[in-house]
C-alpha cells in the first residue's frame, strides 16, 4: 500500500507557516505539479526576499509596498515574464489567505500584474516549411515518415509540443485514445489540463 505524503507544517514566522498550509491547499485541489511548483515558489521566495530585507514574517503585518518591492526587484532581475508569474502565485497566495481566515483583505487589492512586452516567437516562412517536410519525405523509413506526420500535425493544429508528444494510441480503448484519423480528429490536453480537440 502506498504511503500517503503529507506537508510538514514547519515553523518560520506566522508566513512561513501559511505558506506551508497553501502548499497542502495547492495539492489537495489536485492542481498541476507546474502550477504547484509556480504557486508555492512564488510564495516561498516572497518569504525569502521579505526575510532578507528585515520585513514584517507575520502574515498580518503585509502590507502592499512589501510586495511591490518584491516585484520590483524581481524586475531588476528576471524577465517580466518571471515577474507575472511570481506575482499570480503570490495573488492566489494572498487570496486563499482572505478565503480561509487569515486576513482580511488581501494587500494586492487593486495591484497591477507587471506588463509582459509583445515578443512573438520567429515564425517558420512557407518556404522553410517547404524544405523541413521535403528532408523528412525524402526517406521512405519509419522515422522519416513519423516526422513528416509529426511536423504535418503542427503545421496543421498549432498545437503545442508537450499536447503532441502525450498523444495516445490505443484503438481499443475510448478513454485513451487520441487520434481518430478517419474524422482528422486530435484530442489533447492542453495547459491547465483542459481538454481540447484540433482537427486535422
């Protein structure tokens, strides 16, 4: 029988101590482990940064300039896109905390997520397209015509790399099988574990 996990609730000021009860929030909501992983760093580098800087470690005692500075800094630092994310995980963070009793109101009221400037990837022209499928079609082998299906499937959904790569097979069973390419039809998970169907 396998060994239920728990999270050790540990000390660490009254912050630290309601990080370490988000955490077990976070997990028994089944959120996904990349969320978990964002939410709860988010939270626990918060701590860190307001430790480091002689800041208040009770929950009460936040207020929004503290985490603004946080922001701030990470800025300085990272990339906007890293900023947003920290600044999601504190916000859910801060709101569970209002939810369960802890605070009364949230100090991120009204606070503005830091602005992701515009940066679309390079996007493949039709000619470049053109000559990656003619180097996969040149060969008549499995692989050369299992990666002229795979970059064909982008080509044609927009999907994104990890929504390919866990699609399944298994004609025999509805409840894992993806592909119905009678219909051109792919079901995929896509990010927050939502489900979605791209046609082919």
């Amino acid at each position: 029988m396998r060994k239920a996990s728990y999270v050790a609730i540990k000390s660490g000021g009254d912050l630290g101590v309601n990080i370490d009860s988000f955490s077990l929030h976070i997990r028994a909501e089944n959120l996904s482990p990349a969320t978990l992983a964002a939410y709860v760093g988010a939270t626990k580098q918060f701590h860190q940064y307001v430790s480091d800087q002689g800041m208040p470690l009770n929950l009460a005692d936040i207020r929004r300039e503290h985490v603004e500075n946080f922001i701030a800094d990470l800025l300085i630092q990272w990339k906007p896109a890293t900023a947003n994310n920290r600044y999601r995980g504190l916000q859910s963070f801060f709101k569970w905390a209002v939810s369960d009793g802890e605070i009364k109101e949230s100090p991120m009221v009204n606070m503005k997520p830091p602005k992701i400037p515009e940066n679309p990837p390079p996007v493949l022209r039709e000619d470049d397209l053109k000559r990656l499928l003619a180097t996969c079609e040149r060969g008549q082998d499995f692989e050369s015509r299992r990666d002229a299906a795979i970059i064909r499937v982008f080509i044609d959904t927009g999907a994104r790399l990890s929504e390919v790569a866990n699609l399944r097979w298994s004609p025999d069973d509805d409840s894992k099988h993806d592909v119905d390419s009678d219909g051109g039809i792919l079901r995929v998970l896509g990010k927050g574990r939502r489900e979605r169907i791209l046609s082919i």
